[in-house]
C-alpha cells in the first residue's frame, strides 16, 4: 500500500468516525426530545471533550436532533385527544385539564422551557393538543434548545 493510499485510508477512517458521532448524537438528542429517556448532554460533552469534531456542527446536529424529536411531540399532541377515552391513555382528565390550563396560562412563551428536563416534552406535547402555530412552536423550541446546547458547550470547555 502506498503512501496516497494509506493516507486515503485513514481519512475515510476518520470520517466514518465522525459520521458515526453525529448519527449518535443525532439520534440520542431526536430521543431525548421524546417521552423516552435519553440524555443527549451526556452525549454532546463526551464529544465536545474529545474535541475531534467541529463545536458548530456538535451543536447543530444535536439541535436539529431534538427540534425533531419536539416537533414528533407537537404531531402526538395534535393527535391525541382522540385517544382520550382509551383505558391506555397516559393522562387523566384531570392531568390533561391542567396541563391545559397551565399552557392558556403562559401561552406559547412557555415553549422556551422546552428544554427543561422532565417538564419540556410535556410542554411539546400540550402545544401540539392546543393547536399552538407550527412556526412559532417551532421558532420558539429551537431557540430554547440551541440555547441550553451552546450553554452546555460554553460550560463544558470553560467559554464562560
């Protein structure tokens, strides 16, 4: 093997590292967004500490990663009331009324604490029930979740 092959060799290494790296960290921030449990954070510091891959693509690959799997939570919502009835439903009547009230209460204002553990994708899902405008839903979420990424990274490498 020659040197020009060598070195080809190690570059389609490298980046078939990293296209793995970004389709993880992708796929752990879109699950995160879910209902589902996953820490995308603990994904993205691992990354950023490794410091290999570009700041700005770890950052935008994550966001991206959980607006969608925000905007999933947005179409649930939109859909299931009609499930309401169903013994399988997870929430109450009474759970839903306050989830309700509590977003008629801050509107969509609300979504910038989409990126809250344990509250955030209830909030998702509760935008999608009460019909909030997909692009403000959506303009609001990526603000909220680019903003706690980049934080996460500024603390992560002492920017701050």
């Amino acid at each position: 093997m020659g040197v020009r092959e060598s070195l080809y060799t190690h570059a389609a290494k490298r980046h078939h590292h990293h296209m793995i790296a970004y389709i993880g960290l992708f796929a752990s921030a879109l699950i995160a967004a879910t209902i589902l449990p996953m820490q995308s954070e603990a994904v993205l510091v691992g990354l950023l500490v490794d410091g290999t891959r570009p700041i700005v693509i770890l950052l935008i690959v994550a966001t991206i990663g959980n607006v969608l799997g925000s905007i999933v939570n947005w179409y649930i919502g939109r859909f299931a009331l009609r499930f309401k009835d169903r013994r399988w439903f997870p929430a109450s009547d009474t759970q839903l009324a306050r989830a309700q009230g509590w977003y008629r209460r801050y509107g969509r204002w609300s979504l910038l604490g989409s990126w809250l553990p344990v509250f955030g994708d209830p909030i998702t899902v509760v935008a999608g029930i009460l019909r909030e405008p997909f692009f403000s839903f959506l303009l609001l979420v990526t603000i909220a979740k680019g903003t706690r990424y980049l934080l996460l990274a500024a603390l992560t490498l002492a920017w701050l």
